[in-house]
C-alpha cells in the first residue's frame, strides 16, 4: 500500500465554513480586481524584489519633487505603495494557506492515485482467472490508451 501522508475528511460543516469565510474575505475586499492574461502580459512585471526599489522610489519622490515632471501625480503613486504594503502579509498568508491546500490537495491525489493503480493490478490479476472484471478493466484502462497525434499540416509550397 502507498504511504500515507494525508488521513482526513472534509466534512460538509467544514466546507462550509471555509466557503463562508472566503466569501467574507472577498467582501472584505471590495477593490480586488482580475487581470486577463492579456492586460498582466502588457504590464511591467511587479515581484518581490522590485518592492523596496517601489518604496524607495516614493521616498525619493517625496524628498524631491521637483526632479519629476508636473503631471506625475506622487499622491497616485503612494497610494498605491501604500496598496502593495498594506496586502503583503495577506497576500504572504493567503500564498502560504493555498500551498498548504495544495499540497494537501496534491498528496491525497498521489495517494488516491497508488492505490487506484494497485487495484487496476490486483482486478486485471483478478480477471485471468475469472474474466469477470472485463467491462471495468476496458473503462480503468481507457486511462492509458495513446492518442493518436495528428499529422502536422504540410507547409504549403512557394
């Protein structure tokens, strides 16, 4: 048998209350917005290490105002240093919550997964003998059927 690193049950209340409680903290959260992969593949990229360049940005900002031009809005851009600073442990929290959920995820998966495949084993050993497993062995085994790749379309000629 696989080894067992994930033994527990998500019961109905639980889920529930989990559902809730990201509905709350979406409520609480009213400015979040989604980006298209589109929109965030058109913007400059924004990571850890550009945070206390961001910070220290602003503070040059602040200090010197007139280095920038007359349209740069410094309130616009501390507002959202502001933003950054603000969700970065929520966000550090939420990140290391969705590892732990996918990790858990990922583990009982792995595990569901071994023990599926030593079944498959034990029901086509099964089957040699009794050849009543058939229709079942057929529907478990489509899982490992190759698909046929299509030709690639030729280039057409110049």
């Amino acid at each position: 048998m696989p080894q067992n690193r994930i033994d527990a049950t998500f019961t109905a209340e639980q889920r529930a209350r989990a559902e809730a409680a990201l509905a709350s903290l979406g409520e609480a959260l009213p400015f979040l917005i989604s980006l298209g992969d589109v929109n965030r593949a058109s913007m400059v990229k924004f990571g850890e290490m550009n945070r206390s360049f961001v910070v220290k940005a602003l503070a040059i900002a602040r200090a010197h105002p007139e280095a920038l031009p007359a349209g740069f809005n410094i309130k616009e851009f501390a507002a959202d240093v502001a933003l950054v600073e603000d969700l970065y442990p929520l966000r550090h929290a939420l990140e290391h919550l969705a590892r732990r959920v996918d990790d858990t995820y990922f583990a009982a998966g792995s595990e569901a997964y071994a023990a599926a495949l030593l079944v498959y084993q034990y029901a086509k050993l099964h089957n040699v003998a009794s050849g009543d497993l058939e229709e079942s062995l057929d529907d478990l085994g489509r899982r490992f059927a190759r698909r046929v790749r299509k030709p690639a379309p030729a280039a057409p000629a110049s």
